[in-house]
C-alpha cells in the first residue's frame, strides 16, 4: 500500500507565517537601529549647541543667550527620550517576534532578546529613559546617568547665570518678567510627562500586552 502524502499546506502556511514574522523581525532591527543612530546622533549635536551657546555666553555683549540654555537643555534632553520611545517600541515587538519564531521552530534559535535584557535593559521594565532602575550597573544605564547628570548641572549652571543678569536685561524688556515662571512650566511638564511614560511604564505594558495576545507569548 502506497502511503499517502501528507496534506502540504500545514507545512506550506507554517512557512508563510515564519516568513511574515522573519519580515516583520528584519524591520523592528531595523528600526531599533536606526532610531539607536538617530539618538545619538541628536545627543551629540546637541552637546555641541549647547557648548557653543556657553562660549558665546562669556562674551559681556552676547551674554543674554545664557536664557536659552536651561530651555534648550530641557528641549534636549526630551527630544532624545522621544527617540528612545521608538527604540522600546521596536524593541519589545522584536521580542515578540524572536519568541514566537523560537515556538514555531521548537528551539531556542533566536536569543537576542535575552542577551539585550540582561546586558542593555529589560523592557517592558522599571526605567527612566535608558535608565534601567532594577539593573543600574549596565553600560548604558550608566551612560545615561552620566548625561543626564551632565545635564542637570548644565541646567543649575545657566539657570544662576541668568538670576544675575536677568534683573539688568528687564529693565530693558519687561516681557523677562515671566522668565522664572515659564521656565518652570517648561521644565515641570516636561519632567512630568517622562516621569508618567518611563517609570509608570503604562505605553510599554500596553505594547507588550498587545504583541502577548496576538502571538501567545510573555514578557
């Protein structure tokens, strides 16, 4: 008795599913990538702006930009977290993906998202920015700090600068008036929200939520 051939499109549609997953993988790579390099790149321009804003500060008739450092510090500081948001994102859907495919396979092929959890940060987890509260010793939590502090500093410097210019520069323009006042909107809300997105963590726990349910894995 001839054996039947077994039906090929189990093994047909197994093979489309590993293709769309591996797709979608290469892209989140990619992305993660690219926003990595976006990230630093901004960090870098940025520390250039505000270098050159502090030796332009020095001279007696441009020392009025010193206004602009705390804001821009803060505009900075942001900004880069924003380009870090994307990061998370591609992150924990390639962490979906590379356990899906390690189910579907029935071996652990893919542990990149392993090997990042324990050597960059875990995610979704307890941080601030890159951060990683409950990991603070890795490199990038690490260089993290180094900035952030870097930026804290940068900020007290040029926020006492403008205290003792700013009661000369108002009497020439009264609009000064509200400097301190939006400055601390400006710094606050901004605080806040970072505050709310990377250390309550909601945005994160809801990506990962959605990526669980669709391909039955956790994180």
């Amino acid at each position: 008795m001839t054996p039947q051939n077994p039906d090929p499109l189990p093994t047909a549609l197994a093979e489309t599913h590993l293709r769309v997953l591996q797709a979608q993988l290469d892209r989140m790579r990619s992305m993660h990538y690219g926003y990595y390099v976006q990230f630093f790149q901004a960090n870098h321009l940025y520390t250039v702006l505000a270098l050159v804003n502090i030796t332009l500060a020095l001279f007696y008739p441009l020392r009025a930009v010193v206004l602009v450092l705390p804001f821009f510090i803060v505009y900075a500081g942001f900004f880069c977290a924003y380009l870090l948001t994307y990061n998370l994102f591609a992150w924990i859907y390639a962490t979906a993906l590379e356990k899906k495919i390690n189910s579907l396979l029935g071996a652990e092929l893919l542990v990149a998202h392993k090997m990042e959890d324990v050597y960059i940060y875990r995610t979704p987890g307890l941080k601030f920015v890159a951060l990683d509260l409950t990991q603070p010793w890795t490199a990038i939590s690490a260089s993290t700090l180094s900035v952030t502090v870097a930026g804290i500093l940068t900020y007290l410097l040029a926020s006492y600068r403008a205290y003792q210019i700013l009661p000369s520069l108002t009497a020439h323009y009264p609009p000064l008036h509200l400097y301190w006042p939006l400055l601390a909107v400006w710094t606050l809300g901004h605080l806040a929200w970072l505050l709310w997105f990377f250390v309550g963590g909601k945005p994160e726990k809801d990506i990962a939520g959605i990526v669980n349910e669709a391909y039955g894995t956790h994180q």
